[in-house]
C-alpha cells in the first residue's frame, strides 16, 4: 500500500467536504453541539460540585457546632454526606441524574440518597442534560454518517471509482484514503473532549485515566468510522449505503439501551422500596430495642458483660450499660440492614452485568457503560458512595456510643429526666463533636473505576477490530462491484 | 513496420452459466483507432473491462504492449488511460483541479503550464477550466477526461461509449480529437453504438455479436471504411 497515495486521496475528502454544503452544515451543528454539551455540563458540574461542597461543609459544622448534648441526641440529630462530583463527570454524568445526592445519617436507619432541594428546579428533562458523552455517543456517530455515507460509493455512482483503479490505484489505497479522512474529521471532533479532560485533570483527575477514557472514545469513534466505509463500500448507491446507515444508528444509539435497561429490569428484577423496608422492619423487630436495657433480647449480652467485668448487677459496671446497649442493638441492627442492602446492591449488579451484555450488540452501549465507569458516575461508584456514606454512619454512630459508655454513668442516664443536675450531667462536650470522618473522593479510587471499565474497553476494541475486519474486507470485494 | 500494441488471443469470459465472450481474437496496431461495435450484451465493455483486469478470463489472454493483463494488471494498467462512458470525474474540482488530482494519483508530475497546453489541445474554453465540473456540459467533461489522458502519454487510450449523450458538434471536436492523438502514435480501443461515428475515424471496426468477433472491417489506405456496410452487418447481426 502506498500512504502517499492515501494521503492524498484523504485531502481530497476533505477539500469535497468543505465544498459541500451538507456537511460544513454538519460540521458546523455538531461542532456548536459538542462545544455547548461541554461547555454547559462544565457550568452544571462546577455548581453541583461547590453547590455540595459547601452544603456538606455547612452539615459538618452544624454537628460539630451542637452544644453539649446526650449522646444519643446526636446519634438522632443526624449528619449529611453530600456525594460530590466526579471531576470526569464534566464529561459523562452518568446516574447522577437519577440517583440521589445526600444522604441524612442517623442511629438504627439507612437512608436512601434523595436530591438536594435545588437540584431538580432547573431541569427540564433529558436535553437539558446533554453532556458531551451523550453528544459523542449518539450525534457524533451521526455527524461521521452524513460525511462519510458516501465515500466510497459516491466514487462508484460517478464512475470515478473505475477511473481510479485504471491509474493503477489500489482499492486498498481508496479506502485507507477514505479512512484517513473521515478518522481526521473523529479525531478533530475529539478536541472539545480533550479540552474536558484537561480540566478534569486540574481538578484532581488521574492525567492516565484521563487519557485512557479519551482512548476509549477514540476507539468508538474508529469503529463507526470502520463501519461507515464498510457499508459505503458494500453499496452501490449512496441512498442506500445513507438509509443503512442510519437504520444501523437508529438500532445501536437509540434502541439497544432502553431495551437493554427494560430487559434487565426485568430479567433481574427485585423488590422496590416499600417491599424491601416492610421486610427490613420485620427482620429489625426480633434485633430488639436498643434505646430499652431491659428488653430481653439484650439479656445474654448483659450477662456477657457482668462476667466480663465480674459484677454483680448492672449498676456496678464501670460503664454505661445504656451505652453498651445501645452499641450492640446498632451493631445488630446494621448487620441486617447491611443484609439487605447488600442484596439490593447485588441485585442491582445484576441488572447492570444485563445490560453489559448488551454491549455486545452496540457499540454505543460499551462505550456508555466503559465511560460511566471511567468518569465515576457509575452504579457502582454510586454503590461505593452508598457503603462510604454507610461506614461514616456507623462509625460516628459508634463513637457516640462509645461516649454514652464510657463518659456517661448509668444513675445519671437513668435520673435525668427526673432529676436536672444528672440531665447536666449527660451532657456532654461538644469537643466530643468532632469526629465525623470524610466520604472518600472519587481521584482516590482510580485503579477500580479502571479495572471496571476494561471489560467494556475491551469489548470496544473487539468491535473496532470486527469493525475493521469487516471495512476492509468489503472495500476489497468492492473493487469487484466498480466493473 | 507496424507492431500490434493490443492483442485478444482466443479470448472467452464466462459469468455465471453465461459465456459472454466467445473465443475473440483481434490486434490492435501502435497509433491505430479500432472500434468494436455491438448491440446491446454483445460483450463490448466485457472485453474492455478484460483489457483493464476488472474482469478474468476463464481462457484466452488479453495482452497490452506484451503485458499479459491477467499476469500483471498494475504494469497493464499503466500502459491505459481509460474513459468510462459516464466519465463525470469529480463534479466539485475544476478542470484544472481534477487533472492535477488524477496526475498525482497517478504519480505523474506535470507543469501548469503542460495542463493549460493539454486543455488548449482539447479546446476547453479558458474561463471554463477554474470553474467545477459540476456546471460542464458532458462533452466539456469528456474533454478534460481526454485531455488528461493526453497528460497521461499512455500508449493506448480505452474508450467505453465516448459519444454517447454528445450533440453533433461535440461529437465531431471529439473525433477530431481522437485523430490528433492517433496521428501522434496513441493507440484507441473504443466500445461505441455510433457506427457513422467509427467508421469515420477507425482504421478498423470490429462487429461483436453475442459475445463473437462477426466480422471485421478494415480502411484501406485513406478511403473509410463503408458506414452503409457495416451498418447493414450490423443490422443483420442483432436477432430477429
């Protein structure tokens, strides 16, 4: 093969496009598009992101600030973890949408993650959403069909395509041409990405993940350019290689996912919300009431603790059997809400290991799925803010037990309601207060959100190479058609 | 003495159950115009095509300035330059651009001022060559192809139905065109229904009828051939 040549027939598609009405219109749109994707998914996400950064600093100083306080109170007065932003999701914003941002923190509970009060007010549905993975997902894909439809049978309609291999050009020099020309104009629709990453880096994003998720979208974009060439070449008219084309954009951009996501929801279907919580209150019920010292489901433990501290009745324990109590009911209690989370959780995964599936089928849904995982807007990073969120929860939770235990006596805990001075005294310092533990930030988790995606990068790179395979087979049997 | 540039020794293409070429033989000498006529799947752009390597042979050979085709099609090919018979080249480049972008495919390196001389041979109006083919008649387009061709200086020029869709005066600047390059040693194999137009430029006229060589006929010294004759062959040779 001779590049040379290539090359030059490359410039030429170029020149043809710049002089083509249709697609410097094209150029222009999906140019203005991906820009403005970006440019307002930046201005979203900087909100969101210092929007939820002050608000959790706010709840941080809010607790820490509380007077002295009971413990206990505190455990019900409650915390708010904010789930901030990934600096990737400049570029894909994933299930941010739709899955909540704060959580409320409290003794003997799991919340659900519900929305900030202003999230929603704005949003007008899905195109208000359009962020540049959406951008280059669905409308890229189509700017590369409207350039390239015809690249290779436009040469056959005008007889040009004879004419070309009668000067001794090869049909391989034609289509690696027509190759080079139309990944130019991918690549050239790649720089408003690149741009996003950058700024993702300069907010604390790891520069390889960065360019491991632009490789990512490099290769989706090489597949639909593989793909365009190959029905370009397969066609003898353009109208048709067009209405395949966009038959074929229709089924892996727009079809496959909800089919994927209503075949998954089904095929792994579990309880929804009310269900799931009716069962959780039976399961908790037999856990017993931690706030009560004397409900029997505590009474081995209490005499657990008798021998341990070899004491005779609770009385003379050296600390708070309330405390004590209360730290073993929450301890219970979480390893059954944990259960049944877990199961949520792992039923969740099952819808999403469906709808990987899936990516075999579209290569659009591969490069989704690969680029939520990269970004950090994932279910599962979703899922690790759920379990962070969880062991803040339980941890400060724990602590204020602890407190309750140790720096609280038993007379004074069981007095004060009748007696003011021992109310006085169960209150403790507010120093006590901080002791809130940060949810970890999404730059630190980088080696997970890349071994998660690289089943979907990999599946991306198979369907460049089935994409490949397939162009330059049909630009080979191609040059048969030309006669 | 003369030598054959283009010879079809016992030539036969089959496609499908279909034989579509039927053991033809014919030579072509050096600076010679020689048209192979036919009616409709006589075969005439099969054998064109066969010459080009764009189709086998399933028997014969097919042979240009001693380069068996099917042996070596890319040192075949560069002995031609080829006019399909709907030659619209690229409707968005001007003639100018058009040629330059063939010549460089090509790997031919021709002045400006050697394309503008090719275009004035072909008597392509000046203020006509910057503007895009897309606003040419055919025979305006028919003319850049030629003149690329001229550009070219391949030794045998293949032309796949050149007049059609062409107006009478087209028709005659065309043919007088194909004289010139003739008289300057450029070998022409042309497909064409025009028989008046063939006979009045080849030295020899080919009738192909179902894929056979029905007869050929040959001008001798500067009498043409008979337009009437061959017609009337012609005629005959189509079925009834």
């Amino acid at each position: 093969m001779n590049f040379r040549i290539a090359y030059i027939i490359a410039r030429d598609e170029w020149r043809y496009w710049l002089r083509s009405r249709l697609s410097v219109a094209a150029l222009v749109a999906a140019s203005i598009l991906i820009v403005a994707a970006l440019i307002s998914t930046i201005t979203q996400v900087q909100t969101e992101r210092t929007t939820r950064e002050n608000f959790q600093a706010e709840a941080i100083n809010t607790f820490e600030s509380q007077p002295a306080r009971h413990p206990h109170r505190m455990i019900h007065y409650g915390h708010y973890v904010f789930r901030t932003p990934a600096p990737l999701s400049v570029i894909d914003l994933g299930v941010d949408a739709a899955a909540g941002t704060v959580m409320f923190l409290e003794g003997h509970r799991q919340n659900s993650a519900v929305f900030t009060p202003n999230y929603s007010s704005a949003n007008a549905g899905q195109l208000a959403e359009l962020s540049p993975a959406f951008a280059y997902q669905v409308l890229t894909p189509l700017l590369l069909i409207i350039l390239g439809f015809a690249s290779i049978s436009r040469e056959r309609e005008s007889a040009t395509e004879t004419l070309l291999y009668s000067i001794s050009v090869a049909p391989l020099e034609l289509w690696m041409g027509k190759i080079i020309a139309l990944s130019g104009a991918a690549l050239m629709s790649l720089l408003p990405l690149s741009l996003g990453l950058g700024l993702a880096i300069s907010a604390g994003e790891h520069a390889g993940v960065a360019a491991y998720m632009l490789s990512g979208y490099a290769l989706y974009l090489l597949t639909w350019v593989f793909i365009i060439t190959a029905v370009s070449s397969s066609c003898q008219a353009s109208s048709t290689a067009l209405t395949l084309l966009l038959a074929g954009w229709i089924f892996f951009c727009i079809v496959i996912s909800p089919v994927a996501s209503g075949i998954a929801s089904t095929g792994g279907a579990y309880e929804g919300k009310v269900v799931s919580d009716i069962a959780v209150q039976q399961a908790l019920r037999g856990s017993g009431d931690g706030h009560n010292e004397a409900d029997p489901a505590f009474d081995q433990f209490k005499m657990q603790l008798l021998q341990q501290y070899n004491v005779e009745s609770i009385e003379s324990l050296p600390i708070n059997i309330r405390g004590m109590i209360s730290k073993n009911a929450e301890e219970k209690q979480t390893q059954i809400l944990n259960r049944f989370s877990d199961r949520r959780m792992e039923a969740a995964r099952t819808q999403s290991r469906i709808v990987y599936w899936f990516g075999l089928l579209s290569p659009a849904l591969a490069l989704k799925n690969f680029s939520m995982n990269v970004a950090g807007t994932s279910l599962s990073e979703y899922q690790r803010f759920q379990h962070q969120a969880e062991n803040v929860r339980f941890d400060f939770v724990q602590r204020l037990n602890n407190l309750h235990a140790e720096q609280l006596s038993y007379s004074d805990d069981i007095n004060r309601s009748k007696d003011h001075q021992s109310e006085q005294r169960t209150r403790i310092s507010p120093v006590h207060w901080k002791m809130l533990q940060p949810v970890a930030h999404h730059e630190d988790n980088e080696q997970e959100r890349v071994s998660e995606s690289l089943p979907h990068f990999i599946m991306l790179f198979f369907w460049c190479v089935f994409g490949a395979i397939w162009s330059v087979t049909r630009a080979t049997r191609g040059a048969a058609n030309a006669a | 003495m003369t030598k054959s540039l283009v010879t079809a020794s016992k030539l036969c293409v089959e496609r499908g159950n279909r034989r579509v070429l039927d053991n033809i033989s014919f030579t072509i000498n050096k600076g010679d115009i020689f048209a192979l006529l036919g009616g409709n799947g006589a075969g005439k752009s099969t054998t064109l095509l066969t010459f080009l390597g764009f189709v086998k042979p399933s028997s014969g050979e097919a042979i240009i300035n001693g380069i068996k085709v099917e042996e070596d099609i890319q040192a075949a090919r560069g002995q031609i330059a080829y006019l399909p018979e709907s030659a619209n080249l690229y409707a968005h480049l001007s003639a100018y651009e058009n040629i330059e972008y063939f010549l460089s495919l090509a790997q031919i390196s021709r002045s400006s001022q050697e394309i503008s001389l090719s275009l004035d041979d072909v008597k392509l109006a000046p203020k006509m060559r910057i503007e895009p083919l897309s606003s040419y008649s055919k025979g305006m387009r028919q003319k850049v192809a030629i003149a690329l061709a001229m550009l070219r200086r391949s030794p045998l020029l293949l032309l796949d139905e050149p007049t059609s869709g062409l107006d009478p005066v087209a028709i005659d600047e065309f043919n007088t065109i194909l004289k010139a390059l003739a008289d300057a040693g450029t070998t022409i194999f042309m497909v064409t229904h025009d028989v008046y137009g063939a006979c009045e430029i080849a030295k020899r006229v080919g009738l192909l009828q179902q894929g056979k060589m029905a007869s050929v006929f040959e001008a001798v010294g500067e009498t043409k051939i008979s337009a009437e004759a061959v017609h009337q062959a012609f005629r005959q040779s189509q079925p009834s």
